[in-house]
C-alpha cells in the first residue's frame, strides 16, 4: 500500500506532495520544484532540484551532484564525471 498526500501551504503559492513507500521505508516530500527524501531505517536523506534542463542536489552519503539532462554530462563532489548518454556514456 502506498501513501499519497497532498498537502497546500501559504495560501495558494505553493504544493506539498507527501509519498511514502512501505516496501524500502523510503519517504518523499515534494515542494515546487524540489524533492526531498529520506529513510527513517537506515538514516539516509537527500534532495533534488530540478530548474530547466539542470538537475542538482545533495546525496545520501552528502556529496553534492549536478547533472545536464541535454548533454548527459554529470559530477559530484566527490570527484565521479560522467559524460554522455546512453551506450556513449562514460564515467571516471
């Protein structure tokens, strides 16, 4: 059984959705154009921001990332670069 709720904040500027899934514990929220996760059975959490063909945010193990949803092109901070789509894409 999954969870959905919707959830309106400030009037009528911004929407709130709530997803939980019993199956990995795994809990979303989404406000605008960013969603942010997190697992009560591990202690996990992470974010994702999505602004045009930009996607960016923070990982579970903290590292920041940002991907190019055009070009397939790829980083985070810890140092991984990933170039490319499909069977072209290539990472180091």
């Amino acid at each position: 059984m999954k969870l959905m709720i919707a959830v309106l904040l400030f009037g009528s500027t911004a929407m709130a959705q709530y997803h939980y899934d019993p199956q990995t514990g795994n809990s979303y929220s989404k406000i605008g154009n960013t969603v942010y996760g997190n697992n009560a059975r591990t202690g996990s959490s992470w974010s994702q921001t999505t602004n045009g063909n930009q996607s960016y945010g923070r990982d579970a193990d903290g590292n920041t990332w940002n991907y190019d949803h055009s070009s397939g092109n790829y980083w985070n901070s810890n140092g991984r670069r990933c170039y490319g789509k499909g069977q072209f894409r290539q990472c180091y």
